[in-house]
C-alpha cells in the first residue's frame, strides 16, 4: 500500500522550508484529491502565507543571517547529542549503556526543544543542561558526554547574546516571526498527509498513488539536499525528473 513518507521538517533551513511547502502546495492544487481534503487545505493554505510574509521580510534583512545560523548550529548540536547518547545506550559497556539510559530518560523528558520559539528554546536548554550538570555528573563522565553538553552550553549562550543585541533586535524580531510561522504550518501539513495516507488505506491507492508518487519524490529531493548540506556524497534529483501525474 503506498504512503507519504514521513519527513523531519525541522531539518530544513527557512528558505528551503518555504520552498518545499510550496511545492506540495502546487501538487494539492493540481489533484483532484484536494476537495477532498478542503478544510485541512484552508488551515494549511493560511499558514503558508503567513510564513510567506515573514520570509519575504526576513529576506529583505540581512541581520537576520547572524541569528538564523547561530540558531541552526544550535540545533545541529541538540540532534548530535540526542543520537550520541541513542548510541551510548547500545554500548558493549553495561556502565556506559546504564548511564546514557538515565542523560537518555531525561532528555526525552524535556522533548524536542528546536520546535519551540527561540526564547522557549533557549530558556529549556539553559535549564535542562543545569540539571544534567548538578544531578548527572557522574552519568556524563561515564557516557562520554561532558564535550557533547559543554558545546551545547556554548551554542545556546551564542545564540542568546546574539538573538538579545539592541543591534539585532529588529532582526531578532522578524526571525522570531518566521520561527512562529514554521511551528503554525508543519502541524497543518501533517494533518493533510495523514488524511491522505488514512483515504489510501481506507479507499485503495487508485486515486491517490499519483499525488503520493509526487510528494514522495520532494519528499526524497529535500532529504537528499540535507544530506548533501551535511556534507554526504549523494546527488540529488533534478525537479525536472518530478513523476507525471
């Protein structure tokens, strides 16, 4: 049975993010299947042009690069950590496996931070990593994780005094407003491919393989350009190669 793949959206930088949704946007357009979907489309048609608005002003200032990078590395760090400690938890050592268990319970108790806004996100790792350095000392030394967490301190310390400069408050503000519209329209493109993928499984593919084909095929297309940012050696697709519908 085919399905839209899944698709970390976080993982792209805002122009990339902006252009993806477009393109899905113009898929839904040309299929038929997009009355069925009316209302989630409304909803996710709304927060397309609001994040269309804060890009085009994010675009027109150049301050903004200061503090969309330093947010971007940032967040490069918190997956790193993440998928470190993941690691650690398969180690051949027991006293290694036990203690990224424990770093590993109370990361997944704060939850993602990079979908929150800039502040929130700020504010959570500042007090996440003071709690992980008080009450888990001994569980970072054992894990090996003490350099990981010292980089995340100092990522998110940059970010702060870049995102609070009186220089860069306009800057900071107008980022923030792209930030805010990013967290508004991934929950309303996750409702549409849910819907999609629930009307396949339920109807049959017939009338949906060829809006799925299409996504997937940007899906992949996006996928491959991260992992080409992140320096793989993979090559990716030309959008002239989309399926036919």
């Amino acid at each position: 049975m085919k399905q839209i793949i899944s698709f970390y959206l976080r993982d792209l930088q805002n122009d990339e993010h902006h252009k993806f949704h477009f393109d899905i946007k113009a898929l839904i357009e040309q299929s038929s299947v997009q009355m069925r979907l009316y209302m989630l489309y409304q909803t996710y048609l709304s927060a397309l042009q609001a994040e269309d608005a804060a890009i085009k002003v994010e675009q027109g200032s150049l301050q903004t690069k200061t503090i969309t990078e330093s947010d971007e590395y940032r967040d490069i760090l918190e997956r790193g950590f993440y998928k470190f400690i993941e690691s650690q938890t398969m180690s051949f050592d027991p006293a290694i496996r036990t203690a990224a268990e424990h770093i590993l319970r109370k990361l997944d108790q704060y939850g993602d931070l990079r979908s929150l806004s800039y502040n929130k996100e700020t504010d959570n790792i500042r007090t996440r990593n003071a709690e992980l350095h008080t009450n888990y000392t001994a569980d970072l030394t054992t894990a090996q994780a003490n350099e990981w967490i010292n980089k995340i301190d100092e990522a998110n310390e940059d970010f702060d005094s870049h995102f609070g400069s009186r220089a860069n408050e306009l800057a900071a503000r107008i980022s923030s407003n792209v930030r805010n519209a990013r967290i508004v329209v991934d929950p309303a493109y996750e409702a549409i491919i849910n819907q999609i993928n629930a009307l396949a499984l339920v109807e049959g593919e017939a009338n949906y393989a060829a809006l799925i084909d299409r996504v997937n095929y940007y899906i992949n297309y996006y996928k491959t350009g991260i992992a080409a940012r992140r320096g793989r050696k993979v090559v990716a697709p030309t959008p002239s190669a989309t399926p036919s519908v």
